[in-house]
C-alpha cells in the first residue's frame, strides 16, 4: 500500500472538463442538465487544483544542483541566489 489516493488523475479531471465546457458550450443542453455539468466541473476544478498545489509544495522542497543531484530545501523557500 503506497499511501497515494486512487481516483482521476489530473490529465484526466482535465480532459472531463473540457468536455464538460463543450457541453455548456451547446444551445440545446436543458438546464437541470447544465447545472449538474457546472457542478461536476466545480467538483473536479477544485480537485485538479489541489492535485497542482500537491505537486507545488513537493517541487518546494526539492531543488536541484548544478550537478544534477536533488537536495531538500527543508521548507525554506528559495531565493533568486540560490539558483547560482
């Protein structure tokens, strides 16, 4: 057991909404129908961007060398120096 959540993947939360915004997109979608699409893309928007900010604070706290090694930043934030 790794830990990791199963679930959609981002591409996939992505791809969900693309075409949840064609659909909304169309004239003739009935309203019960777009307001269960709008709900779904809220749902898998806020799900997409938590996976981001997952992904955001795990690159924080890698920064890699100049020899190509990765070294953990110990959650203090980078500074444009350090890049040298």
């Amino acid at each position: 057991m790794t830990g990791r959540v199963t679930g959609p993947t981002f591409d996939e939360h992505l791809r969900r909404l693309e075409d949840i915004a064609s659909a909304l997109d169309r004239a003739d979608v009935p309203l019960d129908r777009a307001l269960q699409l709008f709900e779904e893309g809220i749902t898998r928007l806020r799900a997409a961007s938590e996976t981001l900010s997952v992904a955001e604070g795990r690159l924080r706290e890698l920064v890699e060398r100049a020899d190509g090694t990765l070294e953990p930043t110990d959650g203090v934030p980078l500074s444009p120096d350090d890049a040298d």
